[in-house]
C-alpha cells in the first residue's frame, strides 16, 4: 500500500526543478552550505544542456569527469569531460569563488579535455581548451576547426617558451598554440604508436609523451606514425616517447600516463631538472625517471585491477602532483603514494603507499587550506539504472587521505620472465608497507638459488637481505620481517632461466574517530524492522527513491525524490514503476554450505561468507548485489561483504573492501555522493543520515571510500564442506587477497589417510603448491597461514576420492 501525497503545485515544481539544474549555488544565500563527507552536493556538475519546460537533460555525456582542477585568480577552476568529444560539446569550464558558489563560465566551448599549465611567461593557467589571466578573464581556442581533438596534456615549448606551449591530443596530434594569439599550428598528426593519450611534459631538451592504451580511435591508424609501428608482442601497448626537436625516439613500449617533474603544472625551470613518468605493465606499476639524459626504472604495486585493460580507457589521468603546502602525492591504480619532489637518482627515500582508494581520481590540487580531489562518479555509458552522468569535489585535509583504503597492492619485477643469472631486477617499492610477502617461482629442472637484495635508504645502495634456494621447476615465499627497514627490494637468481618475484603487501588501515558511529543509521543484519528500497540517480538532478518500510509486521512504499540539500520531496509524478523497472534487483550469487558461489563465463569462484542470516531473504528481500558506483568499475555487496569487481575482468581481479552486519538493500553514487539504503527506523539526523519530515524514511549519506570505515574484511567459508570429491580435481578457486588472519580446517571421511594438496594464485598466472598436508582418518588438521601471507586465490586438490572439507577463517 502506498503512502498518498499531496501534489506540488505546478509552478512550485517548475521553480525545484529549474533550481536543481540552474541554480546550484544555494551558498549564496546566506547559508553554510551542506557538507557530507568532504563533499559538498550543490557543486555537482553535469554536462549537456537542462530544458526545464520539457522536465529533460539533453546533450549529455556517457560521463561527466572532472578532467583538471586549479586554482588561479582567486578561485577554483574545473573543466568537465564527456567520452569522445573531439570538436567541442556542451560541457563546461567551472569556475567555484570564495564563497562556494559554482558558475558555469560562458565562454565555455565543451569537448573532453583535461590538460592544465601555468604559463609562468604571461601568468596564464591554461585548462582544457581555455586561456585565463591574472583577472579571471576567459579566452577559448578554436575548437571546432584549429584544434580539434581531446586534449589530454599541455607542455613548454622547446625554441619559444615565452610565446608557445604545445598541447597534445588524446588522439595522438601534437599541436603548438601562441599564448598570446591563440594562433594555432598542428605538427605532427600521429607521430608514435599507442593510443589514448594522457601525458606529455618538456624536460630536458625533450618533449615527452606517454599513450596508455593499443585500442585506435578514428581514423588515424599505424600508417602515420614517424617510428615504431604494431605491436611486436603480446605486451606491446602503448607508449612512452620523447622528441627533442628534430626526431622521434620510443623509450617503452608499455602503457603510461603522467609525466611531470619537480617544476609541476609551470613546467620545470632546469635544464636539468628530472622528469617522471608514470605507467604500468602485467607485473606492476611503473615509475621512469629522466637524469642526466638517462631513463631508470622503478616498480610499485597494484593497488586495484580496474584499471589494467589494454585499451588504457579506464584510467583517466593519475596524477603526480603537490596536494598540500611542500607534500607530493602519486596517484595510480588505486593507491594514493607520499612522492618526494627530491626524487631522483640516489635520492628515492620518502616515496611509500599512503593509502588504497575507491574513488576514480582525474586529478587533485590544494586550495584554501584543504586538499581538493576531482572525481568521475556517475556514468550511464554502461550503466542503465543511472539517468544522468555527474561528478564532484572531495575536500578535506591530506593528514586524512590514510583513513580511506588500507595501504595494500601487489607486484614484482618478475612475472614468468626470461632472466639471466646475476643481471638484478628492477627495483620493486616496500616502503610503507609492514606486511611483505615475497613469492618465487621457476621452471628450471634444477634448483635456482634467488638473492633478496634490499635498498634500506633510497640511495641505491643495495644489501643482501636473503639468499633462497628453489626446488626445480618450484616454488617458495619468504615473509619480510615487518620491521625490517627498506624502501626497495630486487632480486637475483644464480642460472638463466624463467622465473617469477611477485610481492603482496600490507598494511593495516588505521582506525579513525568516528568508524563506529558513523553508520550507526544503518540497520542491523538481525533488526526487524528496517527502511529500505531502491535508489536511483534520475534523469534529472533529483535522487529517485522508492522507499519500503518494514515496521512491527506491516510494509509501506512511498516515492521520493532528493534535492542537492537531501530534503525528501514528493514530486507531482510518482515514478515507482518506473524505478522498479530500471533499478529491478537480481540475485547475483548463490550460497551452499561451504561458501558463496559465483559464476562468470561458466567458471566457478567462491567468497567466504559473513553473518550467517544473510543465507536467506531480508525483510525486504534481497539486498543489491553488482552496481556501478564509480564511473567503469563496479562494486558488490555480496553476504555481507563490500568487494570492487573491474568492469572488464570481473570476478578474477576483485578485491575486497570491507565486511558489514547491517541491511544495505541498495546502494549509488549521486552528487558525488555514496548513497545506501537499509536504515532503521526513526533514526535520528547525525550528518551521515537524513530523513523525510516525519522521520520514518531516510537514506545514509557519505564518500565512496568511507566504506573502508565499516571494518576490515572477514568472513568463512571455503572450497569444500562435506562435499564430495573426486582425486586429482581441483576445486573451485576461493578468494584469499588482502584478508588478515587466516587459519584452515582440512578433515575427510576416508577410513584412510588422504593428501591434501593446497595450491594459491598468487599471480594470476599459474597455480603453486603452496603446501601438502596429510590427514588421517578420523582427524582434522588445523593450519595458521604466515601473518603477512597473501595470495589471490586459493584450491585444494586430494588423492582420493572422499567427502572433505577445506574451511577457512578470516578474521
């Protein structure tokens, strides 16, 4: 039964929806502003064009990212990007004054772009196709027919510096624009192979560039290019190329993406000052440095697996860049790191993980005393139960960024690589990390003998830490001691053959003030009475909810919809059917006894499971299971746990999150917001909450990386429970990564020993003994993994046929 409403008048509804779309300034009344989490909803923004009279947003994006953000004259300036907006579009420059207020500039030219530079010359920032001075005054390029592309990087010039930046296309083009003029000249059309664009920066004597995909956009394909060519290998992609005024010369032939140096967004003012350039490969993230006309190479952990894909489209522009008076922050695959703008040769000390991240991050600058973090939150590219694209701002202090993600990642120098005796690895980043696991693998027919070197002071000076002799065509792991001083390891091996050194690593997220209060709104998994009910971000500003309430045996619905202040308004139109339809829950995995199950391209992979009341239907049903909460990755709530599944990859490369005992029936990203549904009852207001006017229906509010904040991840549950098995088949795979404690349970009900052999996925390559164990009859073998062992996945094979059972505890 449905609550009725009484209709707004017309003319009241025509002023709130014109107010959503034009008018997100409600700052400028007077009033503080309302700020949820770092983030404030009346500076959302959207692209395409509002057309109240027809209650529609036409013209929009599949996204609306946050592709650069600055602050200049006295404000912060943003530019928004749709996908693949190459002659301008309906997106804006942003400008957002002392008072908060947010002002869609008019000189705004659209088209998806996330370049930024200060000018130091004639003190202009330059953002996107835009020119604005000292005054704020706006000055846009000829989008539509001088330079035309996306344009991802802006960068000195090597003869003209004073007069001429150049700017580079996404699509390869490099043009040189006159700063003064706005005089236009294209260079080169494509003049290195590698698609998507993102950085380029002079240093030097060269004009760097860096594409982070292999997946050609239009029609400007290998034949143009000026040196390389097609990919020679399975792991050609992208590129890392420099041109010092006369030719071209590639320096990887890998996916990168920023390239920067000690000089910032102004460029640097040396001749010798190093550049840096970020990018990744199948084994870890990479980090290039330029000194003294040399290229070195570095190695840190993946944080994620969302944005890995070769087509280099779901990494949208990490940043190195300062994010705080004198404090550098590297962004990369998830993970936040503490970068030293001394870095360079010999001086590589104070780079370390900070933390892991959910939020997608084009870029982050500092502005009035807080760090600002620029976000792409809300695609409908593949996202039908989203109706409009939108992003925000994340504002708050660094000192506060290590309370989102736990610092947590893996990689190596090594994955299944051809090496030669005594020639060390590139150097892989420890620091920061006090859980290091470092797995190794060969396929020689004869022992391999690896050398552990470690770099206890950044200065290049390695150490011998440890010396392990491999089985032939083996496998063995060594736990660093958690206090063993180091920022690099690399390793050796004593033959030529094939070899893996792959690390996982962590850290325990600190626990900030307030984790425990700050979902306190939140249902219990156990309480009877619950509000809940589907969320979804509209076709229009306005969050559409239809809410469900659960209260002493009876059920209700009503429909609501949120303004940027999260006020509860029903709307002229109720739209329940409607959000039924598109927002529709499905059961996304199942359960047995032994663990959850999930199936993706007919394979099997099991999850532990939580509170065991989460085996059977909620009081209002089943709670959301997969949605896309950031822009192309998506998260899943499944048993009680939080998880970020990659969009392409899916369930081979999730990780987990965080593990809860409450009723989240649904859950979305709206206003920048995270929004979750499942709350108690007559909850009382307290800044994560907000409630309708009678105090009944009500919605929790945050930032996508509190989720972080409901607890670490646990749970039990395994392969097998009693299940009967056939010898010399491996189980199904079940998940093991960036979980704390972990014991085992092996038993049988053979009336014979039985040999269990436990295979780990530390790679996502190949399966590794990791150990045997031998049961007898009638017993049950109890096992504690290392503290500080990690792998992705786990299986179990036996001998001989029998019912067993392979349980593990997460805690």
């Amino acid at each position: 039964m449905r609550t009725a409403f009484r209709p707004l008048p017309f003319a009241r509804a025509a002023v709130l929806f014109a107010a959503c779309f034009l008018s997100p300034n409600l700052a400028a009344a007077g009033e503080a502003p309302l700020r949820v989490s770092g983030i404030y909803p009346h500076l959302t923004v959207y692209n395409g064009r509002p057309d109240p009279a027809k209650n529609v947003y036409s013209g929009g994006g599949g996204e609306c990212g946050i592709g650069a953000v600055v602050p200049w004259a006295g404000k912060l300036w943003l530019i928004t990007y749709p996908p693949h907006m190459t002659r301008g579009g309906s997106d804006k420059l942003w400008e957002i004054d002392e008072q908060l207020r947010l002002t869609a500039r008019p000189e705004s030219v659209g088209g998806t772009h996330a370049n930024r530079m200060i000018h130091r010359e004639s003190r202009q920032l330059i953002i996107g196709p835009y020119l604005i001075d000292e005054k704020g005054n706006v000055r846009a390029l000829d989008v539509k027919n001088q330079l035309v592309g996306r344009m991802t990087a802006t960068a000195r010039h090597l003869t003209d510096p004073a007069n001429m930046v150049y700017f580079y296309d996404m699509e390869g083009a490099v043009y040189e624009v006159n700063v003064h003029t706005l005089a236009v000249n294209k260079l080169f059309e494509k003049p290195v192979p590698g698609w998507h664009g993102k950085g380029a920066y002079t240093g030097q004597g060269r004009f760097i560039v860096a594409n982070n995909g292999e997946h050609a956009a239009g029609s400007v394909g290998y034949s143009k290019l000026l040196v390389g060519g097609k990919p020679e290998s399975d792991e050609d992609c992208g590129v890392l190329a420099e041109w010092d005024g006369k030719q071209w010369r590639i320096i990887a032939r890998r996916q990168f993406l920023d390239v920067t140096g000690p000089g910032g967004i102004e460029g640097n003012t040396r001749d010798d000052d190093p550049v840096w350039a970020i990018g990744w490969d199948k084994r870890s993230v990479l980090l290039k440095l330029l000194e003294g006309g040399r290229w070195f190479t570095y190695r840190l952990p993946k944080a994620s697996h969302a944005y890995d894909p070769k087509h280099g489209w779901y990494t949208e522009w990490p940043r190195i860049r300062e994010a705080a008076p004198g404090k550098w922050l590297m962004d990369m695959h998830g993970m936040f790191f503490e970068f030293p703008p001394a870095f360079r040769r010999g001086q590589t000390a104070g780079l370390q993980a900070l933390a892991s991240h959910l939020r997608y991050v084009p870029d982050f600058c500092h502005w009035r005393g807080e760090t600002i973090i620029a976000a792409d939150d809300t695609s409908i590219m593949a996202n039908p139960m989203a109706g409009l694209s939108q992003s925000n701002l994340w504002f708050g202090r660094y000192d506060e960024l290590v309370y989102w993600g736990p610092k947590s990642g893996w990689g190596g120098p090594w994955l299944n690589d051809q090496v030669r005796a005594d020639q060390p690895s590139e150097p892989l980043l420890i620091a920061g990390f006090t859980h290091r696991c470092l797995h190794l693998a060969h396929q020689a027919n004869a022992p391999v003998r690896f050398t552990i070197e470690i770099d206890p002071r950044g200065d290049e000076k390695f150490e011998p830490f440890r010396t392990v002799e491999v089985p032939a065509e083996g496998y063995a792991f060594v736990i660093l001691p958690a206090d063993l001083p180091a920022v690099w390891l690399r390793v050796r091996t004593d033959r030529d053959t094939q070899a893996t050194a792959y690390m996982h690593l962590r850290s325990p997220r600190p626990v900030a003030e307030g984790d425990a209060k700050m979902f306190a709104a939140l249902a219990d998994v156990d309480e009877p009475n619950v509000c809940g009910g589907l969320i979804r971000p509209g076709p229009t500003p306005p969050l559409q909810y239809v809410a469900q309430v659960v209260e002493n045996g009876s059920r209700r619905e009503a429909y609501y919809e949120l303004d940027e202040k999260l006020r509860f308004i029903a709307p002229p139109k109720n739209e329940t059917e409607k959000v039924k339809q598109i927002a529709a829950v499905k059961l996304d995995f199942d359960a047995d006894d032994a663990s959850v199950v999930m199936t993706q391209n007919n394979k099997r992979y099991r999850l532990p499971k939580g509170d065991p009341r989460f085996d059977r239907p909620l009081p209002l049903g089943c709670p959301r299971g997969i949605r896309e909460i950031q822009s192309e990755r998506y998260m899943m709530n499944i048993h009680g746990t939080f998880y970020e599944m990659p969009r392409d990859a899916g369930l081979p490369l999730i990780r987990p999150v965080a593990s809860h005992s409450k009723q989240i029936m649904d859950y979305c990203s709206w206003r920048g917001l995270l929004v979750l549904s499942g709350t108690k009852p007559g909850a009382k207001p307290d800044g994560q909450f907000f409630a309708a006017a009678d105090g009944t229906v009500g919605l929790w509010f945050g930032n996508v990386d509190d989720l972080w904040r409901l607890g670490k991840p646990v749970g039990r549950g395994g392969p097998w429970l009693n299940t009967v098995v056939e010898p010399d088949k491996p189980s199904d795979p079940y998940l093991m990564t960036n979980y704390d404690r972990k014991r085992m349970t092996l038993k049988h009900d053979a009336d014979q020993q039985v040999a269990f052999r436990i295979e780990v996925n530390f790679d996502h390559s190949s399966w590794r003994l990791y150990q045997r164990f031998v049961v007898p009859p009638g017993e049950s073998v109890e096992h504690e993994f290392p503290e500080g062992y990690g792998a992705h996945w786990l299986r179990a094979v036996v001998d001989r046929p029998c019912r067993a059972t392979v349980q593990l505890s997460y805690e």
